[in-house]
C-alpha cells in the first residue's frame, strides 16, 4: 500500500500546469547563510547534557558552510556539464542575518539583535572567506546561485519567547549559540515551531514580518549584488500577505507550491498550486517533485529514487525539480556527511546526463523565466 501511495503521489504532483518537451533539472537548497550547530565540540557538549541532538539530523549535521564546504561542492559541480555546456547550479536559498547572540545576552534577552552574514562567517573559524568564494567561485561560475529564503531562518518572537522561557534544553541552546528546535517542554509537538520564520498566531504580526521581509530584501541585494527573483519561505509557512512586499522587491516567482498558511488554531492550511498558476498579482508558482536528502538517511539509495522521480517528471513533461537542504553539503561536525553526500552526487549527476542527454541545468529564477518567458 505505501509503495502504491508513493507511486500515486509522484504522479500526483506532476500532471496539472504548464509543460515543457526540455528535460530541465533544477536543483533547490534551502537554509544557506543561518546558523544552525556551531561545533563538533558543541554538539558533543549538548549530548552528553542529555539533549538528543543525535535524534535530529540537522542538528547533527548543519553548520553555517565553511569554506571547505563551498570548494569541495563546486569541484564535483564544476566536473559536469549538460547538453548547453552549462554545470549544475544548486539554487542557494539563503537567509541573510542570524542572532546577535553576544548582544542579545547582554540585553538580559530582553532585546533582540541580528547580524548580517558577513559578520557570522568571521565568527567562526574555517569559514571567514566563505562569503568571498561563494561570490567568485559560486555566482561568477553560476555554481551556487543565491536567492531569497527570509532574514534569518527563526521567528524573532517565537525564538525569543523559547529562550526567556524555564525550558533548559533552549536554555542551553541559548548559551552555546545553537539554534534548537527541539525545546524539552514542547518536544512531542512541532519541533520546528520557531524555525519557521514566518509564521505567525493572528493577522495582528503580520505588519512586522513584513518589515522583517523588506529588511531582509534589502539586505540580500547589498550582499550578492543583485536582487532575488524567487522565493521559498522557511520550513513553506507563510501567509498571503507577504505577497505585495515581495513582488514590490522584484520576487516574481514562488518556488513553493505547497503552501502551510497558519491559522489562529495553531493548525496550517496547506495550498497545493499546479505547475505555472499565479495569483493575483501575476507571480507564479512550480513545485519540488524530486528528492535528495541523504544526510536525512545515509542508508537509503537516494541516487535511485531521485532517478525514478526525475523520470516521472520528464514523463508528464515537466521539469525535475530536486529538493536537497544545504545539511546535505556540510562537513564541519561529521565531514562524513558531506563526503557521502558528494559521492552520491556525483553518481546521480553522472547517471542523469548518461540517461538523459538532452538535459538543462537550470537555477531556480531561470526556471519562472522559461516558464512565463520573462
């Protein structure tokens, strides 16, 4: 019954909308840019103080990426090319500030206070020229392809509310600069309640995500040089309402077409939009079809199912869209998951471009180009 469910879903998402004849890949990676796990040594820290960061694979694994992180990605990137002569690109969505952990202490955690990126990079060890060779190596070589994701990858004032709170595991969290996730008191509800950046309990806190989306707007336009035109809410939790902040700064399409809209029950109602719908602003939206996620489970054959999701895709003509967190690419805690990671990617690469030949990479923005010719 499960293998039949799946089968029906990887159908599913694939028939209603636009289509194309051209077997485009695109590759979508969220959560570039934020903090997550700072340290093998913090991470060992916490486990031994009971707190089952093991149990969680983001926690395990993701750490702001370093610069060894970036090189070894573009290295296996750059050795591929498709039918046009063009590399990979992993559309990058990125946050562009993180907690200003320092100044937040200091103000009791009465106050909140972010930083851009630039500052978290020189933070942290192996990572102070992370920025500069994502910018010539990444963008100039159309490796790593940046677009917008949220300013930071929390909810300010679920965040907030979860570190003043007697919760010790986000106490600790606190302490060692560690973005949770996973409170003790909350642990058998969503663990990813403040991951989601912006979602929100009423309509009354919509007016302060959106400034929090205009700022961060700004931001990711003085960092890369240039603006996002796409965009992909944390953890897909977002309302309408910040459609009009978006469009205003040049987001014109939507990477999530399954939509979590927060209702004041605490609950979210899921949207499922066809391939190349708009609304009513003209921006418009695609959906992620294919998966590869094998920091997630290491044991599973990722290469064969993302294979098998592609072919379903290029079955009902539509492009192959793969979803694969930046978790994935990271080595700073267990080098290990990004040595497995680039060994499978380079397989899936090797083998798509052998069973398909005709195939495009493409970013994420040159997607909703082709698709609305714009």
């Amino acid at each position: 019954m499960f293998r039949i469910n799946k089968f029906i879903r990887r159908n599913l998402v694939n028939i209603p909308g636009w289509r194309t004849k051209r077997k485009i890949v695109v590759f979508e990676s969220d959560d570039w840019g934020s903090v997550r796990m700072p340290s093998r040594e913090t991470y060992e820290l916490l486990l031994k103080k009971d707190i089952p960061v093991n149990k969680h694979y983001f926690l395990k694994n993701d750490c702001i990426e370093s610069e060894e992180d970036l090189t070894t990605l573009f290295e296996v990137l750059s050795a591929f090319k498709d039918s046009n002569g063009n590399h990979p690109v992993v559309t990058a969505n990125t946050v562009v500030a993180n907690p200003d952990f320092r100044k937040i202490n200091c103000s009791g955690k009465k106050e909140y206070y972010y930083e851009p990126i630039e500052e978290t990079y020189r933070k942290y060890p192996k990572h102070m020229h992370s920025l500069e060779i994502w910018k010539n190596e990444g963008i100039t070589n159309r490796l790593l392809w940046p677009q917008f994701h949220g300013r930071e990858h929390i909810n300010v004032k679920r965040w907030m509310k979860a570190i003043n709170s007697s919760d010790v595991w986000e106490i600790e969290g606190f302490d060692n600069q560690v973005l949770l996730g996973i409170g003790k008191v909350n642990r058998n509800h969503n663990s990813d309640s403040y991951m989601a950046a912006f979602t929100y309990s009423s309509p009354a806190e919509w007016e302060h995500l959106n400034n929090i989306a205009q700022e961060g707007l700004a931001m990711f336009e003085k960092i890369f040089g240039f603006s996002s035109r796409s965009f992909i809410a944390p953890c897909s939790v977002w309302g309408n309402h910040l459609d009009t902040v978006l469009i205003n700064n040049g987001i014109i399409f939507h990477q999530g077409g399954r939509q979590l809209i927060p209702e004041q029950s605490g609950t979210s109602k899921t949207i499922n939009r066809f391939w190349g719908q708009s609304n009513n602003l003209g921006q418009i939206y695609w959906r992620r079809n294919a998966t590869f996620e094998p920091s997630r489970n290491p044991g599973f054959d990722w290469v064969d199912s993302c294979l098998a999701e592609m072919q379903v895709a290029f079955n009902w003509s539509k492009p192959a869209v793969i979803n694969s967190h930046r978790v994935n690419y990271i080595g700073s805690i267990f080098p290990e998951n990004r040595t497995n990671t680039l060994g499978l990617l380079k397989k899936l690469l090797f083998t798509m471009i052998k069973k398909w030949p005709d195939i495009e990479f493409m970013s994420s923005d040159s997607l909703g180009e082709t698709i609305t010719n714009r």
